[in-house]
C-alpha cells in the first residue's frame, strides 16, 4: 500500500456541499459541544454551527430561550448577523430609510450595512425590517458582503431568471459549492429563507471567504471505490459477486460501486432478457453509477432501435454518467439525458457529469465512451465527441463548482489504439484523479499510477483501475487524498468472485433466468460438430487470432452467409463476417441454439453488397491493415482468397484477389461489378468500412432481413456433420 494511512475524516465546512433546504446539509464540526438552545439538541443538523455562530456573537435565540432554526429570516435580522459577522461599526450611522427608528435593536447595522453597499431597501425610502428574506435576497447580500468575484457558469436551475438581479449571485454561490436547490432543477428564488439556513451558509461564506470563525484543521480523505465492467450477460457467478461486494461494503459502509460499461451483449441471458435480468442484480447491489460501453449501443439498427437501453437505464436504481455522448436525436434516449452538473442525481437518468457527497467530502465523476463506438457498433443517430476535449471540459466545470477530487468512469480502454482514445493517454490530463476504465478487458492487478503529462512534465498522479472482464473479479481501490485534492495514497486489488459463496437470495432469483436460458442452451440445431471450431485470440497466449487469421469456424460461418445470400440473390460471389461478432467458439458434438447465440449475440442481419473490384480490394485492405495485431474488423471471407503482406504499409499490403465464378477460381477485377454477402453492420460502415458505408448511402446495399444466427443454424443443420478446416483462404505472405 503506497502510504494509505487508515483514519477517520472529520466533516468540516470547506467539506461540505451548502444546501439551503435542511435535508441537504451537512454542519460544520463545532468548537464548542455546549448546549445553548434547548430545541437545537446535539443530534441536531445545524447544532454546531448554532452553536459557533452564538459563541462568536453572531446569533441569538428568541426571548423563551429557543433558536426556532424553521423560521423565516426577516431582513432585520439579517442584518444583524451580517453586520455582526462582518464587524461593522454600528454605534454612529444614520437612518436612510423612512422605516427604520433611531433606537430599533436592528437600526445600527441597517444603516452600517446600507452604507457599506451590502444592502438596500425596497423601493419608496423603506427598509421594511419585518419582512421575511427571500432566497434571492439573501444569495445577493453573502455575494456583495464578502466581496465575490462574480462567475458564469453551467447550472441546473430552470427557475432562475436570465437576466435577472438576483441570476449572478445565485451562479457564484453554486460556483463555490456553496448551495443547492430545493429540488435538482429548482433554486426557489422566492421562498424565504429560515433561520437554520441562514446560520449555515453565514458560517460556510466565513470559512471560506471571512475570518470570523476559527478555521478547523484539515485531515486526509479516504476514497473507497469497488468497480467491474464488460460483464456481458455474464450472470453464472453474479450470486457470488453480490457476496463479494457485501463483504467489502462490511469493511467499509461508504465504498462506492461503479460500473464501466459494456453489461450488453455477451451470453443468453442478454439475448433472452435484453439487460434486464443483469440490471435486477445491479439494483439488488445497489450499483452507485454506470457509464455506457460501446456494446450497450449494439440494438440501435433493430427494428426497436434503443428501446433495449431505454428500458435498461429507466429501470435502474442509480443514475449513469456519461460525457462525450451526444442523445438528442435518438427519440429512445433523448429524454433519458440531463447535460448539466448534477449535485441531485435522479436514478434512471444520464448526466453530463455528477457532484456526489461521500463521507461529507464532494467528489465529481464524468464519463466517456470510445469513439470507436460509431465504427463497432449501432449508435445510428447517437454520435461522440473526442475524449481528450470532453474530458478537459469536464474536469475545468467540475473544479469550478470547487470540487478537487474528480474521477474519469469510461469505456475506452486501458492501452487500446491511440488513433482512437484509452486510459493512459487519459491519465496525462491534469486533475484526473482516478479513472476506472472498461473496454479493453484489462485485469490490473494493481492500480496504475501516472504522474507525468503529454509533454512529459510532472503533474498530479492519476491512478488507473480495471477489473478485467465477464464479472469474474470485482475491482477495488482505496485512495488518499490531502487537504488540496491531491492522490497521496493508493492500494488495489482484484478480489476472484468465484472463490465466495453465493448469496441465498441472489442465487433464488438467477434461478428464475437460468432455467429459461438452460431450456434455449440445450436446444439442438441438427447439426453437430465432429471436432470443435474453437475461436482463438492472441490473449490466450498464441499468435493466432480469429481477429488476425483465417479460422475454421470464420469459414463455417461466412460459407453459411454465403449460401443463404445466393437463395435471395444467386449472383452472389463471396461473404464477408467481420471477426469482431464471432464472440467464442463451439464445442465437439451436437450444435445448440445456445452455442450459436453465444458465438453470436449481436442479432445482425444479413445483408448483399454491389461493389467494384477495386472497392472489394480497398475493403480487404482495410481488414489487414492492423495484421498481425488484432483487429474486430479482420474479415472472414468465402468464395474469395487473397494474399497480403503485413510487413507492408497498411494501404499497400493485399497482393492477389481470386475469386470462385461458375465453379472456377478468377482474379478479382477492379471495374467489374460483384455482389458480395455480409451483415447488416459491416455493410453499413462498422468497423470503420467507410467503402461499405458509401456504397449503403448510394442505395447499393440490400438488407436481406435475415437474423444472423438463424442463418448458421440453418446452415449447419443442412451439413448434418461439420468438420473444421482451414483452407488458405487468407495467406500472410510476410508470415511464411
């Protein structure tokens, strides 16, 4: 553990969120226990600070001894405690107002705060004294009696005035943290502040901006986070995670738990319940905050479009967080999405970027999703903004609502292509101080800590988690912060779900959506595998990679394509399956709808492309011009071979093209006109095919409407008996 001390926070004022309505405050520890007032009892909100604000001569209780902390303020009384707490002579002032008597108990610090500037009447030379303070009213004195530097800045109050007298100082006082609504959207401008409030705000202002109150000493904060992401539909295990996350939360009661995205997408418990089924156990965790994964946004081209994820996030019992995800033109989605700062988050809503409270400190989150996301997935009418940008817009808002202690939720990938975004690159934006990432399906064993800027020079550590994938581990970090929101400790770890025992009641409930998953699993096909078809990747230790090579089960699978697409079209030439939607492999013996939908999940549809020969060579250009590392866009192919060299720039690398016409094997022409099978996301341009997407907006594309895997279970099914094989369909010259 790197220097993690265990301690017990005080909550002070410059820790506390101001609220002006009483269930959103948090008092300052007092200097004084004694008892003052008997109805401000010890375990009362605003004990302390009554008690801070009467020992420095500031307040005072009414004549039967009681403070009355619901009462209105009237404006009498706010000037005494704004011209006690500011220390103004009062002795030898003169009455500007017809209202005010010499000798009133209030007159002298009317007429000192009046001539101060801090204060004015109400129009016809009165003060009136006796009438209750507005919100308003009161937000505008604190700013002009400590002398704010006036701010501009993004707000969720829908009730306030533009223009209005009273618009600037409600945005400084919410600029430094210092109050809240009424509800998420609403400030009441109008409605009268009580006594209670008014003592707490007074207090804060002075700790922050005066120098009447002595200012308590600052201890470290303690940050306690469990995390997971691309979980999948993953939900054999999820009774034992729910014990997981139980015994971390024993340990420590404030941990938050976050998740990083990707919960779409995976197994059959996502193809059968559509997210929901995980989305009951993410609520029986009581899940604090997600951000979205790129797969979340696979359903966008169904016929339903993103009513999956609709459903998904106004179910939830916890808000999302998500920054550089632009909603409004997706009629699913577009209500869901809030693009303020939001200190009041509802649950089943998205935000721009959330202020939580966690043990009395404010600590902010934004989110991002890849931009890879419009390229490997459906978003259709959903775009992205770059990251680096979002993420620096963020951090600047978040800091100016005074908060410095800022975590990053995102899905973008701990190392993944730079030409796109990922987490180290991330890390290098200063006031970062945490991000829990997703995407990558990274397992960090320890966090990552980076200390260094995209020039190189020192800045504040950020610390990286990610906790690998499929919920097999659930992720937790515990981080140190000092008084100025700066990581001086950290200590993480990956805790192996599937060593605890099963909740009794999460495991009842999985009970209820595995039999009905168990009965689709088991289902045959009529096919059956005489070997198995696995389905590698370069993770599993080798260098072959469906994502890099040619593989049997690419084969099985785009020859099915092909074979259906000639029923519709018999000028058909050649199918292409992006490896990236082939998601595992096939065991030996009997072939079950199970296995297919797991192999794939993403319910695309098969589709026909007319395209040159010239566009056919550009494309598979495009599907090697990563080889040999992986890429989701390396393409399967049936009834074409060809040839590249990945010791060549990418562009340049395809050597020869053949192609099966009438039985007999061609060289692919660059001005004849072919018609090619693939699935409806590759033909509109997934995986970063811009030729597949030109030749969709020429009208060149025709969805054939067939589901995927209804294709390979029908084609299977007619084989009977398959047995895998690897035919040289794809040859990397450099690698012989």
């Amino acid at each position: 553990m790197k220097n993690l001390k265990k301690h017990k926070g005080k909550l002070y004022l410059s820790s506390a969120s101001a609220a002006l309505l009483a269930a959103a405050v948090t008092p300052v520890v007092s200097v004084s226990a004694d008892h003052i007032f008997p109805d401000v009892s010890d375990d009362h909100m605003y004990h302390d600070v009554i008690n801070d604000l009467h020992e420095a001569g500031v307040v005072n209780g009414y004549d039967d001894g009681t403070f009355s902390s619901a009462d209105p303020v009237t404006r009498a009384q706010a000037a005494m405690m704004m011209a006690s707490m500011l220390d103004l002579d009062t002795s030898e002032t003169e009455s500007s107002f017809s209202d005010v008597h010499e000798g009133a108990w209030y007159a002298g610090a009317v007429n000192a705060l009046h001539e101060a500037g801090y204060i004015d009447g109400v129009g016809k030379g009165m003060f009136a004294p006796k009438k209750e303070m507005s919100r308003a009213e009161f937000a505008e004195l604190i700013v002009d009696a400590y002398d704010m530097e006036r701010k501009e800045i993004e707000h969720p109050f829908e009730d306030l005035e533009k223009g209005s007298w009273y618009e600037s100082a409600v945005e400084t006082l919410y600029a430094n943290g210092l109050i809240s609504g009424l509800s998420e959207t609403e400030f009441g401008p109008d409605h009268k502040i009580k006594r209670g409030d008014f003592a707490w705000l007074l207090a804060t202002t002075d700790y922050k901006f005066g120098d009447k109150l002595p200012k308590p000493e600052e201890e470290n904060f303690e940050l306690s986070i469990m995390h997971t992401n691309d979980t999948h539909g993953h939900l054999d295990d999820i009774a034992k995670r729910v014990t997981a996350v139980e015994e971390v939360r024993e340990e420590k009661p404030e941990a938050l738990l976050l998740d990083a995205g990707d919960v779409f997408s995976g197994t059959l418990y996502f193809n059968e319940f559509k997210g929901q089924a995980d989305l009951e156990f993410m609520n029986m965790m009581d899940y604090d905050m997600m951000t979205f994964g790129n797969h979340e946004f696979d359903l966008g081209s169904s016929p339903e479009g993103h009513q999956a994820l609709a459903d998904f996030v106004t179910k939830a019992e916890f808000p999302f967080v998500s920054s550089n995800v632009n909603f409004k033109d997706d009629e699913n989605m577009d209500g869901l999405y809030k693009k303020y700062v939001s200190k009041l988050p509802s649950d089943g809503m998205a935000y721009n970027s959330i202020i939580k409270k966690v043990d009395g400190e404010e600590v902010g989150f934004f989110g991002l999703t890849t931009e890879e996301t419009a390229d490997i997935s459906s978003p259709e009418a959903i775009t992205f903004d770059e990251y680096i940008e979002s993420a620096e817009d963020r951090v600047e808002a978040l800091e100016q609502l005074g908060v410095d202690k800022i975590v990053a939720l995102t899905h973008i990938g701990y190392d993944d292509n730079p030409d796109y975004d990922n987490d180290k690159l991330l890390a290098e934006v200063d006031g970062i101080d945490v991000i829990v990432g997703g995407h990558s399906h990274t397992a960090l064993d320890e966090p990552t800590e980076v200390t260094t800027d995209e020039n190189g020079d020192p800045k504040d550590p950020t610390v990286i988690v990610q906790a690998g994938q499929y919920g097999g581990d659930l992720g937790t970090l515990d981080v140190e912060f000092d008084e100025d929101g700066v990581v001086v400790g950290y200590a993480g770890e990956l805790i192996d779900v599937s060593d605890k025992e099963a909740d009794p009641e999460a495991a009842e409930i999985l009970e209820g959506y595995s039999s009905q998953v168990e009965e689709v699993r088991n289902e045959e096909s009529g096919g059956v595998a005489a070997e198995a078809f696995p389905n590698p990747r370069t993770g599993d230790g080798g260098t072959v990679s469906v994502r890099n090579s040619e593989t049997a089960l690419g084969n099985l699978i785009s020859d099915g394509m092909l074979d259906k697409a000639k029923e519709f079209n018999p000028d058909t030439i050649a199918a292409f399956q992006n490896s990236g939607g082939i998601r595992t492999s096939i065991d030996e013996g009997p072939i079950t709808i199970g296995e297919i939908l797991t192999v794939m999940p993403f319910g695309n549809t098969l589709a026909t492309m007319e395209l040159t020969g010239a566009e056919v060579k550009e494309a598979l250009e495009h599907s090697v011009s990563n080889a040999p590392e992986e890429s989701g866009g390396f393409l399967q192919v049936s009834g074409l071979n060809f040839t590249y060299d990945s010791s060549l720039d990418a562009g340049e690398r395809v050597q020869s093209v053949t192609v099966n016409k009438d039985g007999e094997w061609v060289t692919l022409a660059d001005d004849e006109t072919y018609v090619i099978a693939t699935n409806a996301f590759t033909a509109k341009g997934g995986d970063g095919y811009d030729v597949f997407a030109d030749a969709y907006d020429e009208g060149r594309v025709t969805d054939l409407g067939q589901s995927d895997w209804e294709v390979f279970r029908d084609y299977v099914a007619e084989q009977g008996t398959v047995t895998p094989v690897t035919e040289e369909r794809i040859v990397d010259e450099a690698g012989e």
